[in-house]
C-alpha cells in the first residue's frame, strides 16, 4: 500500500475539526492521517505500507520544462531547494510532527530528492512483485493502473472512508480510455491545479475520441501532421497549433518509475519501532486516541 501521504494530510487537516494538544500545537491533521492509516489498513490488511513523500513538489526538472507547473502555488521561489508551497500555518507546523509520530511506530516513510511524492510512487509500484493500493485524491496516479501488473488506485476524491477502487475497467468506464492511454488523456486535456493548461479546445470527450482512433499521443500527432490521416480539421489545427505544449507536457505528466529506492524495510510493524518515544508523542501532542487505534489494526492485520 503507497500514500500519497500529503494528498491525506491535507484531507485529514480540512476535514478533521480543530484539535490542539496542552501547548496549543494544532494536531488534527496528524490525528487524521493515523485515522486514515488505521481505516486502510484493518480493511485491506497490507503486508507493507509506504508514506510516500514529497522531497520536492515542484521540481526545478519539471518547471524548466514548463515553468508554468504549479507556479499558482508557490509563495516563494529557491534556488538552492524545494520552491516555497502555499501551505496554512496550522497544517505546516504539523508536517515535522506527522514525520516524527511516523518514524517512532516504525512506519516506513519514502522520498526522492528532486521528485514528487508521484514519482515515488510510480517507482515503487512498478516492478513490486505483489499486488498494489495506491491511496491517492489525484488523478494524475491513474496512469499507474495495470490489471496484468495488480496495481490499483484506492481513490479518496470523496473521503477514505468512500473511496472508489480504480482499475482499468474504472477507468476505461469514466473516461472512455485505458488506463495505459491515461497520461496521454491528461496530458491534452489539461489540468488548472498543476498549471498544465492542455491543448486549447480539447476536452475529455474530444482527447478520448482521439485516443480511440490513433492510439496514443504520439499516434494523433502524427496524424495531425499527416493530411492523408483522415483526422478531421477542427482537431488537426488545435493539435499542430498545440505541438510546443505537446513536445514537453507528456515529461511532465508522467511520473517516474525507475527512481534508486531504497526497497526494503517497508512491512508493517505490529508494535511500535520507539514505543518509549511514541508513548511520549502521544500524551504530550494528544494523540493517544489514533495512535492505540492504529495499533489495534496492525496487531489485528
């Protein structure tokens, strides 16, 4: 099972009502993310779980290739590191508290310098050797999805408690593609939240009709260069007028998977790693509650 684990936190800090430990440190988010981690695990029972985390959410790779990639997001430019995110001050604080809680109970935590949370992820999930829950809110992680390889999408748009499954005939149901044509889907139809403005005039039923036809990206562009295609005029000019997007947008859009991970160590701990640490976390930062509740499912796992 791979977390998306900040695309959760952040779930866990808006939905969670406000909770403080004795000093006053908001800890909702923390509270909810081990929620969140007791739920999956005492319903899929997990052999190993990874935190997958973002070491850097925009990386200066994908921005050069499209310096528009979630610029709407940062509060500040680094030119020596991660760019400065727009995160709320009471979620922020909490993220350091997240890591701590999580390395005391032994939960494996993965990240990559330079690479998203996705790109973990997708690094991990390919090649696994056993079947695969991705727990994600974003699509973009839909491309993951292999029947043949047991990887799955474990999709919590609408809460972990009313997450959907996601496997190729999911995907291939609400969007009319597999879901080995997805990154070439999301790639012409866009994205706002990551700044990838897709192809102008081209949306998901049009990007998916297209897909149907010629295959794959590389496919309908070439036959939009192609007069003898039959590929119909309107879609031909909106692809050629688009063809500097398209030459960098699939880069961005894919997430890596051949990333030098560190792939062992990532079971499931029935008792805490630091129980002495965890038990101090727990009664100074008012976490007793989740942490016995995410004990109570792996001890029973």
């Amino acid at each position: 099972m791979l977390l998306d684990t900040a695309s959760l936190y952040f779930r866990a800090f808006f939905g969670v009502p406000e909770i403080r430990a004795a000093d006053g440190t908001p800890v909702n988010a923390v509270r909810g993310l081990l929620d969140f981690i007791a739920r999956l695990v005492d319903q899929y029972s997990p052999s190993e779980l990874v935190c997958c985390w973002d070491e850097d959410w925009r990386p200066h790779w994908r921005v050069e290739l499209m310096p528009g990639y979630k610029a709407h997001r940062v509060v500040a430019e680094s030119p020596v590191g991660p760019d400065v995110e727009e995160v709320p001050d009471p979620l922020e604080v909490q993220v350091p508290i997240i890591v701590e809680v999580l390395e005391a109970a032994g939960i494996a935590i993965r990240g990559a310098a330079g690479y998203e949370a996705d790109d973990v992820i997708g690094t991990l999930a390919t090649g696994a050797g056993m079947s695969v829950d991705v727990v994600t809110g974003d699509r973009d992680l839909f491309q993951l999805v292999d029947d043949d390889a047991q990887v799955r999408v474990l999709y919590t748009a609408r809460g972990v408690s009313r997450h959907e499954l996601v496997d190729d005939a999911w995907v291939q149901a609400k969007y009319g593609v597999t879901a080995a044509q997805y990154a070439d889907f999301a790639t012409m139809r866009g994205d706002t939240s990551d700044g990838l403005p897709g192809v102008p005039g081209v949306g998901e039923k049009t990007a998916a009709t297209l897909l149907q036809r010629f295959g794959s990206l590389a496919g309908i562009v070439a036959a939009a260069q192609d007069p003898d295609s039959g590929m119909a005029p309107g879609p031909r000019a909106k692809i050629n007028a688009a063809s500097a997007y398209l030459e960098v947008a699939p880069r961005v859009v894919a997430v890596a998977r051949d990333l030098p991970l560190e792939r062992g160590g990532l079971e499931l701990p029935r008792v805490p790693r630091e129980p002495d640490r965890l038990a101090e976390l727990a009664e100074r930062l008012n976490l007793g509650g989740p942490v016995d509740r995410l004990f109570a499912a792996l001890a029973g796992r």
